[in-house]
C-alpha cells in the first residue's frame, strides 16, 4: 500500500477520472479558485437554481459563505452523515463541482447529487460526465442502492442530464430560495436501471482509505 498525501484527510486523495473530466476534493487553495470560478458566473441574474441562493450574495458574504460551507462539510463528516464537494478539472482547468451526499448511507443505501458548472463551460456534455462519474462512485464502488436528485421545472440543463442518464420522475417538489417559490421536479434512479445501460468507464483512486468515511467496509 502506498504511502497516502494526507494522512490526517484521505479524502484528499479521492480522485474520480471519466473520459475527459477529472473530479477531486478541493484543499483550501483549491477553493480559492472554485469560488473565483463560481463568482465569474454561474447562471443569469433572474434565475435561481439552487435551494440556498448563495450564487448571488455581494462580497465579501459570497466569499466567506462559500468557504464556510466547505469547511463545514468537512468539519461535520461522519460515516452516518456525509457530503462530499467535489472539484471537477477539464484539461487542467476548473469547470464547476459535483456533489454527492447521504445519511445512515450503510443502512439506506441512497445518495444525492448537486452540481453547477461555470457558465462558459455549460451545453459541452460536461454536466451529464461529471454526475455519470459520482454515480459511479456510488453505485459501482460505493454500494449504493438508489440515487436521487431534484431541479427546478424551468432548469433544462439539470432535467435534461437526469433524464439522459437513466433517472426516473419521483414526484413533484417546491422550494423558496430568498422566500421566491420555485416549483421542481424529483427523480430517482435504483442499482438496477444503473446497471441495465452501457455507462462510459470512470476510474477512482484512494478509495480504499475512505471506505470507513463513508460507512462502508
């Protein structure tokens, strides 16, 4: 077994590769980069795609939210409660974040997933790879049973990625980030839809020193 980079954090060194896309967790002077890639835009100014509207905040509050929140999740990991935030690189380059959460994940087997894209690297495809690569990690690595998600109706991008890869509708949601009502739409996918189609291959490293983060042997 090789030496690990971080020892006292080794998910620091979880690393998911899928064809073009590498996806890893942010250390501090990644998130400085994140949030600048965040700040330059992530959606218009009319719209609202996240149940939280931390997209929008003035700084300094955008900055210190959005680093809080990261260190928040890893501050609060516990193998019944998780949230990992990962960074996605396209050739080098930072792209947006994908997320992938549960609770009493050994018992319930259920994940969900978040993500934005930065708004010059939205409609490449590049949305639909990276959840294909956390959804691997979940059901391929992880053991994971069902997978949820959940977008805005209006949301065409996060529709269409959940429908492109398999998940089924699961009912009707509504949230009200900054007390403005945003109707959405719920999906589900189990193990077995996940394994009846062709998936491109993704690759994951330094897992094996995460199993007990996650809940899992």
């Amino acid at each position: 077994m090789t030496a690990s980079a971080h020892p006292l954090w080794p998910l620091f060194d979880l690393v998911i590769r899928s064809e073009r896309l590498v996806l890893r967790l942010p250390t501090d002077d990644g998130l400085v980069a994140l949030a600048a890639l965040a700040r330059a835009g992530i959606h218009p100014p009319d719209e609202m795609p996240f149940a939280v509207p931390w997209s929008t905040l003035p700084s300094p509050a955008f900055e210190t939210g959005f680093v809080q929140y990261h260190w928040l999740c890893r501050a609060t990991w516990t193998p019944a409660s998780w949230t990992l935030n990962l960074a996605v690189e396209l050739d080098g380059e930072l792209v947006g974040s994908q997320g992938i959460e549960a609770h009493d994940f050994a018992i319930v087997r259920t994940v969900s997933t978040g993500s934005w894209l930065g708004r010059a690297f939205q409609r490449r495809g590049i949305g639909t790879e990276m959840r294909a690569a956390v959804l691997g990690l979940a059901f391929d690595h992880l053991r994971a049973e069902i997978a949820l998600t959940e977008a805005n109706v209006g949301n065409a991008g996060s529709n269409g990625v959940s429908l492109a890869l398999g998940y089924e509708p699961n009912g009707l949601g509504r949230l009200a980030p900054g007390g403005r009502v945003n109707d959405t739409v719920r999906y589900r996918m189990t193990r077995e839809t996940w394994a009846d189609r062709p998936r491109p291959p993704i690759t994951v490293e330094g897992l094996e020193r995460c199993r007990g983060l996650f809940g899992i042997e």
